[in-house]
C-alpha cells in the first residue's frame, strides 16, 4: 500500500493519523459528510501500519469536501502521497486550488488525474502554478479529461507547460479544445527542454487546421511516443480543405519519425487513398507499433494495417550507466 511505519527506536512518523483525524474534524467544521472511500483507505494504511502512497476516490466529495481533505494533507504536510485520482468527485476550482496548495508544499505527487471534475478556466490557473518549472513538483503524469475549459484553459495551462522539465504523459480528452487551441499544442511540444512522451487529446475539435498544426509541431519534437487525435471532427477528405496540406503532413511524420510509435486517428473520417498511403508509412517506417485508423477505411486496409504492425515492440531506450559505490 506504500512506505512503512518507522521502526522501534526510529522517530515515529504519525502523519497518516494524523491526517485522518484533520479530516474529520474539517468536515465536521464545514458541515460535509466524511468520504466513506476515503475513510477506509486510511483506516486499511493504518491498520496494516503504512503509509498512504496510492490514493484513488470516484465517490463524490465535493468541493468543499475535497477542500477538508486537501487542507489537512496541507497542514500536516503529509509526504508520502504520490499518485492521486479523483474521479468525479466534483472538486471544482475551489477543490482544485486547494490541491495544487498541498501539492506546492509536499512536492511529492507524481501523477494526477482530476477526471470529469467540473474545473474551469480559473481552475487551469492553479494547475499552472504546479506546472511551473519554478514550483519543484515532480509531476510525470496529468490527466484532466471530461472538464470543459477548452481552448482558453489550455492557454492557461501552456504558459507553464511551454516550460516543462517533467511531464511524460498529458490527457486532455473531452476538453472541449477547438482549433485555436492547436497552437498552444504548438508551443507545449516546441519547449526545447519538452519530456512529453504521451499526448492524448481524443474527443475535442481540433478539426483539420487545428490537427494540421499540431502535426506540424509533431514534426519537430523529439520527445513524443504516443499520439492520440481520435473523435477530433477531422475529416481528411473534405475538398474545402484541400489547401491545408494536413494529410501530407500527417505522412511526413509516419515516415520520418523514428520515436513516434503510437498513433490514434479513430473516429475521424479517411478514404481509401489514405489507408493505402498510410500502409506505405508503415511499410517504410520500422518503428510504428500501432497506427489506429478510422472505420471508414474497408476492412482489407484495417486488417493489412493491424498484420503490418502485430509484431512490433518499441525500441528499448538505452539505460545510463550506474553509478559505482564509494
């Protein structure tokens, strides 16, 4: 479940309780019922004399709710927790500000995933500040999917996210991301110091501008692995957007990159031209594990696609060489 107790003769380290009991109190203080979830996760970490690492909760809280518990990891600056999801618990800008306050303070939280959360485009404000390479948050991992602060939020989020040291995976499914946003898509995978390996912006409206631009940025950064533009309105066939050169960007990229190895066009709409273009990419380009196309390609394309890449695993990234003991 995570770190241990200290010890006989060790310092003991009560925080856990500590927390729990703040918590309690908080919610009895602002009138909000105690999380039951919540509850018996740090009842099963005490019991089993453990720390709290993990944190998963898909029960609703709240804003206010969220703000109880935050504020109490807050005030017992509690360091052990490194991933927290809070599915649909309805924390709101208000439970998000009081987040990113903890999360400031402990610098220990790795990974987080704020699903369907109701936050706005004040809430990406506070994000950003934990975005921030001055804030020394270790975050690896933000997924922020189903909240609809759109084109603007992610303005928001990109004046932190265009200078980025950590971040590997960013979700921003459902976000309601138009083609305006596709810029600070841009400038996010632009960042010379960008770690980005995984970009998952399904279900949003990028369109064809909006995914001609972003690929344009994809041809030039060397960090992403994994790219996922499924349900984005994208339809490469339209005539009116014959001028836009998005498709033979899109096969500019299939066969240049060498670390790009996941690639998501599903629910978009492609003709048969495409699917046979997009097979010579992945005859040519060794490197491509997965490349899921729409269904409007025929079933002899989709099958030839799937057999082309069946067998194909990432490159395994060279590992640094370990530091000997003094």
């Amino acid at each position: 479940m995570g770190d241990k107790k200290a010890k006989k003769g060790q310092d003991e380290d009560d925080s856990t309780n500590q927390v729990l009991r703040k918590y309690k109190n908080k919610s009895e203080q602002n009138g909000v019922p105690v999380n039951k979830l919540l509850k018996s996760k740090f009842d099963a970490a005490i019991d089993e004399d453990e720390h709290l690492e993990k944190l998963y909760l898909w029960d609703y809280m709240g804003p206010v709710g969220v703000r109880s518990f935050a504020d109490s990891l807050l005030e017992v600056d509690y360091k052990h927790l490194k991933i927290l999801r809070l599915w649909k618990v309805d924390a709101r800008d208000e439970g998000v500000r009081t987040i990113c306050n903890y999360m400031l303070k402990s610098k220990t939280i790795e990974y987080l995933d704020l699903l369907d959360n109701n936050i706005t485009k004040l809430g990406c404000e506070f994000l950003s500040k934990v975005l921030s390479p001055n804030s020394d948050v270790p975050l690896q991992q933000l997924k922020l999917d189903h909240n609809q602060f759109g084109s603007e939020g992610l303005s928001i989020l990109t004046q932190s996210l265009s200078q980025n040291k950590t971040l590997l995976k960013l979700s921003l499914s459902y976000c309601n991301i138009d083609e305006n946003g596709s810029k600070f898509l841009q400038q996010i995978l632009a960042n010379i110091d960008c770690v980005l390996q995984k970009l998952r912006i399904k279900g949003n409206i990028l369109k064809n501008e909006g995914a001609y631009q972003l690929f344009r940025a994809i041809a030039i950064n060397n960090s992403l692995e994994k790219i996922n533009i499924a349900d984005n309105q994208i339809n490469f066939e339209d005539i009116d957007f014959k001028d836009i050169p998005l498709f033979e960007t899109v096969v500019n990229v299939l066969k240049s990159k060498q670390n790009l190895f996941f690639y998501d066009f599903r629910n978009n709409v492609m003709g048969e031209e495409d699917g046979l273009k997009i097979i010579e990419c992945i005859e040519q380009n060794k490197t491509i594990c997965k490349c899921e196309c729409p269904q409007t390609l025929s079933q002899p394309i989709l099958d030839r696609i799937k057999q082309l890449t069946k067998k194909r695993k990432p490159k395994k990234k060279k590992k640094g060489k370990k530091k000997g003991k003094k």
